[in-house]
C-alpha cells in the first residue's frame, strides 16, 4: 500500500461520518393532491393539467382524502406518532417547472413526527454476527409535487428545455430521518427497509426508474468524539440505493480530504455522476429562511382524529418483519428463505395461500426450500421469475403427499418445468402424469430379487435390526429407477421380510 492510501485511511478513520436521508415516495392515488387530475405516468406530456395544478390565479385547492388516509397509514408503518392536527405551508421558490412559484408542502407542523426503522448492522470483528440498530425517523409530511424539465429527446434540446407539468400536484410523502446514519451500507439498508415497508402498506410503488422514489443524502464528517456536526453537503437526485451507497463513500472521502488539506466545506447541493463516481457542485444549499414558509391560506388545517386515525390503523397489514418471523416460526423455514420468500407481499401472500390449500402446508416450505430455491440459484433467475409458480408448487406437494409420485420423480419434473420455462401442472399433464408403478406383481418380482441377492442384511433383519429397511427400500427404489412409490414399497417389504 502506497503512504497515500495509508494516510488516507488514517485520515478517514479519524473522522466520523454523519448521514441524513430524505425520500420522497408518490402516493398510489389515482388523482392528484389537490385537484381531480390523473396521476398515471406515462401520458403525453401536459395533459393531466387543470387550472389548480397550474397554479391558474383564483383556482382553489382541495385536498386528496385517500393522500392523507396513505400518508399516515406510511407513517404508522414507520413507527410514528400522528398529530391530530397538522398545518400545510407554502415553500416559496422560483423554478420552471413550478407553475404557482410555491408548493404546498408541511413545515412547522407535519402530518408525523418521530418515527423509527430497525435495520440490521454487521458488527465490527468479522464475525458475521447482526445487531439491530433503531434509525429515527424526524418526520413524514405532505406535499405536492413539481413538474419536469425535459433537457434531452427534442431538435432544439441545444438550446431549450421543455416542460411537462402532467406530475406537477402528484401526491408524495417525504420521510426525513435523523442525521443518526453512520455508513454508506447502514444508509443502504435503511433505504432497503424503507422501501419494503412502503411497499407492504401498499401506498406506493416505490418504483425508483419512474420517479415514485427519490432519495437525497444529507452528509458531514467530524473528528471522532467531537460533538457539533461538521457542515454537511446534499446529495441529490441519485437514481438507485446502489448508487447512493458509492455516491456516499465518495462524498466522506472528498470531504475528509479537504479538511485534512486545511480547505473548508461548503454547504452546497452536489449531483453524483454515477459514471465517474464523483459528485459534483451544483449550487450553494439554501437555507429553510430562504423559501419564506407560511401557511398555506387556502387550505384548512389537516384534522385526523382518533376515530380516522383508527380506520387507517386497521387497514396496516403484517409488515416484512413480522411477518419473517412468523414463517419461520409457522412452517419451520430458514431465516434466509423466509427473507427471500418476504421480498414482496405478493410473493409471501401467494406462498402462504398455496401452502394453506395444501395437504401439507409444510410439505409446500420445504419444496420451496429444498428443490425450487437452489434451481433458482442456479440459474440466477429472482423468484418472482420463477417458471414453478407456488400454485404449482403446492399441487406437486400434493402429489407427493399421496404418493402419486415419488421424490425422484418431482426432481425431474422440476427440472422439465426450469428447461421448458412452465410451471408444474402443465409440464405434469405434457409429461403424460406419469404414475408411479404400484404395480404389485413387478414390485414383489423386484422384492424377491433383492432379498436373494442380499443375505447378509437379511439376516440382520430378522434378527431383530429392524432399521435395516431403510436398506432394502433404498435397494428396491434403485432397482425401480425411482418410479416405486416408497410408503408402497415399504408395505411390501415389511410383509415379505416378516414372513419367514
Ligand atoms: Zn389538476
């Protein structure tokens, strides 16, 4: 290692990172916040636009009842303590994209405040072991969003920008943490356990290409022990949490060199140029005095009382957590397949209606287990792409229960269903439902064969070593090419090898 690198790293461990993230997530409303607009993305430009969400003078806003039901149902899932009363306020800046030269946002008093997310942290000493760390969670409050500026796509792209306001007025949710991140990796998995409880509530689809999650980091770096933060730099507008992560490994190093070359940080906005790894400058961070918030004069203050607030608190389903816990609990599952099986709601609700509808709901987790998981694997493919859906999962559990086909003879259909990319009961039906020889005369023919040429464990046996079947049914099933159906071939052993 050069001394460089090594003064470097020296550097970087006598500094403290301190990280904040602020994400945005739209709301899965089918109109806008404050007027009847559609939100539905992908409409040609300007064309969900009304005067209300262009800011016309004298249009009136009129607030979203299912926004606020969402936004707090997000919030309780986040832990947070909702206020009865809440106050929207104007954020006042100039920008082209925002018609009315305000948004209506939530300043002084939120919707939420003082939340949390528990994240699992590795430890430090290479163990492998997890700690769960409490990240708070400062606020969730309202707002509207703003418009698009389209700088690429048209002739004169040169020289203009282009707007499409059809966003502009779309509900979101900015979710504030504490500055009580401190790595790149626990801001990462902040953003993971984010996302996945959002999505478990169902108010968002957290969709990051299409702009329904936006994340912007707030870090700084101090010497380790030193108290006051050091003055942070805002990390904007990156489009995915891998990117954040570098961005942010990134961004402590840069400041940490500039401290330790006797530069000072500025408090500025940077983009993260995911191409090169770096961020850049691209203008001084206002200050909250900067946008000269007032209350909004046209909408009332936000009132969810007890009894609202309670109808919303019965639609919180089992959140990914929970519900992880109770798999594993439930259906004697790994931790590792519970997480797996908890990627989306979707996919743990179909797993457990499938195993439910089964015979053996736990013949169903250990299928998913032991013979889908690994093929996945294998071939690198995400269970939501899996060719055997959990139906078919469930339907092949059930005809290994009643010994319609034998453990040998699921394996290769599974292996049929991945080659031929369909799920199990079609491949079952197209593989002619292949029937396990019960076939007692071949069997007993079989039978008969092994006993002779196997004296030894015979005698074993009818000496009293009555394990010793386990012996002949392995036999018996080799000999079968794993067409026999054991519990069958098991019966008839037991009455051979018990007649002397
Ligand atoms: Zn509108």
């Amino acid at each position: 290692m050069s001394t460089t690198a090594d003064s470097s790293v020296a550097a970087q461990t006598a500094y403290e990172p301190v990280i904040g993230l602020e994400v945005h997530v739209q709301l899965l409303t089918a109109s806008k916040i404050f007027c009847s607009c559609s939100t539905r993305f992908g409409a040609p430009p300007n064309t969900n636009v009304c005067p209300v969400c262009l800011g016309m003078p004298g249009a009136l806003p009129v607030l979203n009842r299912k926004a606020v039901e969402f936004a707090t149902l997000a919030a309780m899932a986040l832990n947070c303590r909702i206020n009865e009363t809440s106050i929207f306020a104007r954020k006042n800046y100039f920008y082209p994209d925002l018609p009315k030269g305000y948004q209506i946002s939530q300043y002084d008093r939120p919707l939420a405040e003082f939340g949390y997310i528990e994240v699992q942290i590795l430890n430090t000493g290479g163990t492998g072991d997890h700690r769960v760390k409490k990240i708070g969670i400062t606020r969730v409050h309202l707002e509207e969003d703003a418009g698009k500026s389209l700088h690429e796509g048209f002739p004169d792209s040169d020289e203009k920008t282009a707007i499409d306001l059809n966003r502009t007025g779309v509900p979101l949710i900015e979710i504030v943490s504490e500055p009580e991140i401190a790595t790149p990796d626990e801001a990462y998995e902040y953003l993971t356990r984010l996302k996945e409880i959002i999505l478990y509530t169902g108010v968002s689809d957290c969709n990051m290409e299409e702009g329904s999650l936006r994340c912007d980091a707030n870090v700084s770096v101090r010497p380790r022990g030193q108290k006051a933060l050091g003055t942070k730099a805002e990390i904007k507008n990156v489009n995915s949490f891998r990117f954040i992560r570098e961005a942010l490994v990134y961004e402590i190093a840069r400041q940490v060199e500039v401290i330790e070359s006797g530069g000072k940080i500025v408090q500025e906005t940077r983009l993260y140029n995911s191409h090169e790894g770096k961020t850049y400058s691209m203008r001084s961070k206002e200050q909250a005095h900067d946008y000269r918030y007032f209350p909004e004069p046209d909408l009332l203050p936000l009132v969810v009382d007890e009894k609202w607030k309670a109808e919303i608190a019965k639609t919180l389903p089992e959140l990914a957590e929970a519900r992880r816990a109770r798999l594993v609990k439930e259906y004697g599952i790994t931790e590792y397949d519970a997480q797996v099986l908890t990627v989306s709601k979707s996919l743990a609700d179909q797993f457990e209606a499938a195993a439910k509808a089964a015979k053996n709901p736990k013949r169903v987790a250990n299928l998913v287990q032991s013979e889908l998981m690994g093929r996945l694997k294998a071939r690198g493919i995400d269970i939501e792409q899996s060719p055997i859906s959990m139906k078919g999962v469930a339907s092949s559990a059930d005809l290994v229960e009643s010994g319609a086909i034998s453990g040998k003879m699921l394996k290769d259909l599974y292996d049929l269903c991945f080659d031929r990319g369909k799920d199990f009961p079609q491949v079952y039906d197209e593989e002619g439902r292949p029937q396990q020889s019960s076939d007692t005369s071949a069997l007993e023919k079989i039978i008969d064969e092994i006993l002779v040429a196997n004296p030894k464990p015979l005698e074993q046996y009818r000496a009293g070593k009555k394990t010793m079947i386990g012996f002949f049914v392995g036999q018996v099933m080799k000999a079968s090419k794993g067409q026999a159906n054991p519990q069958f071939v098991n019966e008839l052993l037991v009455k051979k090898l018990d007649q002397v």
